[in-house]
C-alpha cells in the first residue's frame, strides 16, 4: 500500500493537563468548560495566551495574544499559571500509550507527533479505523481528547489535524488538497506565519488555492526559499518521512495495540508473527543479532505480563523469534481476552561477532561418544543447519524486495488471510 501517515495533536494540551490536575487534586471546576486560559501572571498580568478553552475562543482570544488583551474581551476570564513539569510528565504517558500502537513515532513537540501507520496497516480494516481507535484509547486512558489526520504527506496530515477540533479525525490526502485544503485562507497553511500572510495578501493571494496557482518564481522573488516551501505544501508536495529512533544499544522491540482483543492462540500467533517480522527485521537493518527475547502481553484488563528467555545462539531470523515469542505466550496466557502484545530482543550481539558456544549449538555427532552415535545422525544436523541457512537467505532477499518495493510489497500469506478475514 502508499505510505499512511498519522499526525496526532493534544486538543488544547496546556489547558486539558491543567484542567485534568486539578480536578484530581478536587477541584469542583473544569477549566475546559470554563473562560480559561494558561499563560502569564494573574497577579501582574502580563505574557502571552499559550492554551484557551473552547468558551473561551468564543470572546475572540486567540493563542499568543497578550494576556492583558484576552483580560479586556472576557473579563471574567480564569487564568491558569503553565506547569511545564506537569506537561511533560503528561507527554510522556501520552507517547509511551501511542508506541503501544506502532514505534514509528516522531516526536515534533510536547504535544504532537507524526505516527508511520504503514507497517501497522495490516493490523487494521483502516487508517480511519485505527485512528478511531487510537483517539478514543487516549481518552479512556488518559482522560484528554486529540486530533487525528491522516494523509500520505507528513505536511498534509499536519493540516488534516488543524480541522474541526476537539476529538475528532479528518483526512486530507493529496488527491482532497483541492476540494479540503484549497478554499481555506492563508493563514492556515502550516508554516505560513503573519509576515508572510501580508506579503501574501499584497500580491492578492487569499486562499491557499490563490497561492497553489501562483507562479512559484513570483515567490522566490518575493519571500525567498519560504516562498517556495509555502508553494510546494500548498500543492501538497513533502517527501519527507517520519524519523524515528527505532532503538537504542540495550535492544530491538515492537509492541500493538489490538484493533480488536485476541481470544484466541491462533490469533495472538498471527500478530507475534507480524511483530517478529518487524523485530528481526530492524535487527539486520542495524547488523544486530538478539541473545534474548521478551514476548509481552497486556489483557483487556489493562493487566501486564511478560516471560523471557535466553537464546543458546544469538538470532535475527524471523522464524526462529517468532517461534520463541509464541512459546513465551503459551506458557503465561491465561485465556483472558488479550489487547496488546509485544516482543522484545535484547542482549544484542554485532552480526558475525565471534558468540560463546553452548553443547546444544555443536553438531550431535561430535559430542556424543561412537558408540552412541546414531545412524542417520550427522545428516540430520546438516539437515537443518542447511534449512536455517536457507531462512537467512529467504529473509534477506525479502528485506531486499520491501526495501526497494514497500512493506507491503510481500505478504505471508498467513498475514494475508488474516487481513482478509477481518476487513470482510
């Protein structure tokens, strides 16, 4: 499929995380339901308006507005101090509960980030699906609602989220720009701040259609290289990608939210084997192989467990940490309904560093006496050291195909019957 990409934004963050604490510190008022806003000193009144409720946008106030202007167009307004530790200890909960759905995240500011939905694709009926999903598990969570936009542009995502708020879920793909993005004034092109809104209005450019038809050179001429940044989002054009950091030197891990709880073994199988699909695969990307391999489940219960174990040959073969991990969920799955599932590799190993063998990687023949020696032995190992050889070669030459040809360019077909049973 074409790169999905998901832009999620915190709906007034400052104002929701405030108004959250101190309802649970006993308050008997929601800041949110209130003229409010966080910013500044109440006492002297000066600073800028960083968040707004929505009663409170209805007098006007706009976000980085001075406070003493917001103060004369509600004079009742409520003004709420920022409490910046309070913000980050919220994002943090806020990220760790999105890389429960995918850990393709770019983190673009305390409040937002951008989410790769392509891997996890399979895994859902839709990008609308499983932004539904995502949206409404913050709110259950976390007790604040976001935004969702969904777009094959990182820069039109971002546009998507800036629609109708709160909580709700808006696509805008390159193919809607000019019915969902074209009529909207100026001012709302990302990137398009006050100074080059009143240049643009000089040359009679309104809308961002008027400045998707302009000549790109009439820019340049007037607003330099941000002129031709704000002509190329108008058109849609952004080929940049979500950048992540996939992992650090302690291991390699992927865990999913579930668009639906797993009942079943089979089921929960078939996701650990798209997990382990995604995990070995980061592995040979970074040139790693795992001595152990952690499988976590977390039930409908919101109830975390997790079991480990030691590989006796470090590994970055999809079957062999997809075997491994399905065991692992045999041996603690209590037959509750599962919600989340992950898999982690860790205690890494660079690929062809010498490991410390153990009698269980020798071939049988050499360690058993003659006289024990079975017939047919020796040809057994070889057997299978030839099968696993032949897996190193089938998952680098499908690393090689979605490298070049997408994720979803080859597809088992266990995967594949699975999507089909569930989108039908």
């Amino acid at each position: 499929m074409d790169k999905i990409i998901f832009h999620i934004d915190v709906n007034s963050a400052y104002l929701s995380w405030s108004a959250l604490e101190k309802l649970h510190n006993g308050s008997d008022t929601d800041l949110r339901t209130i003229p409010s806003i966080i910013g500044g000193d109440m006492a002297k009144r000066h600073g800028v308006v960083l968040a707004k409720s929505i009663p409170a946008k209805a007098y006007g106030i706009v976000t980085g507005e001075p406070i003493v202007n917001a103060m004369r167009k509600c004079p009742n307004l409520t003004l709420e101090p920022p409490d910046h530790k309070l913000y980050s200890r919220r994002s943090r909960e806020l990220m760790t509960l999105l890389k429960d759905f995918s850990p393709d995240i770019e983190q673009v500011s305390v409040d937002e980030c951008y989410m790769d939905y392509t891997p996890i694709s399979r895994q859902y009926s839709s990008p609308e699906a499983a932004a539904h999903l995502i949206k409404e598990r913050v709110k259950e969570q976390l007790g604040f609602t976001v935004n969702v936009g969904i777009s094959d542009k990182k820069v039109l995502a971002k546009m998507a989220s800036d629609f109708k708020k709160p909580d709700l879920v808006h696509t805008l793909y390159s193919h809607e720009i000019q019915e969902k993005m074209w009529p909207l004034p100026i001012s709302s092109l990302f990137m398009c701040g006050r100074s080059s809104v009143e240049a643009l209005r000089k040359l009679e450019i309104l809308t961002i259609g008027d400045l998707a038809r302009t000549d790109r050179s009439i820019l340049e001429a007037h607003l330099k290289s941000h002129g031709a940044l704000l002509w190329e989002y108008a058109n849609g054009i952004d080929e940049s990608e979500v950048t992540t950091v996939h992992a650090d030197a302690k291991g390699i891990g992927n865990s999913t939210t579930l668009s639906k709880d797993a009942e079943d073994s089979e089921s929960a199988h078939l996701v650990l084997l798209s997990l382990a699909e995604s995990v070995s695969r980061r592995l040979r990307a970074a040139g790693q192989c795992a001595s152990m391999i952690s499988m976590e489940i977390k039930y409908h219960t919101f109830k975390k467990v997790s079991h480990q174990t030691t590989l006796h040959t470090p590994t970055n073969q999809t079957d062999l940490i997809h075997q491994t991990a399905c065991a692992l969920f045999d041996e603690i799955w209590d037959g509750t309904p599962v919600r989340l599932l992950g898999i982690r590799s860790s205690k890494l190993t660079s690929v062809g560093e010498p490991v410390q063998m153990s009698l269980f990687d020798l071939p049988i023949a050499m360690v058993q006496p003659d006289a024990a020696r079975k017939p047919g032995l020796s040809a057994s190992v070889s057997s299978e050291n030839t099968s696993s050889k032949k897996k190193e070669k089938l998952d680098a030459a499908l690393d090689s195909i979605r490298k070049r040809y997408g994720a979803d360019a080859v597809v088992r077909g266990s995967l594949m019957d699975s999507q089909n049973m569930k989108r039908k």
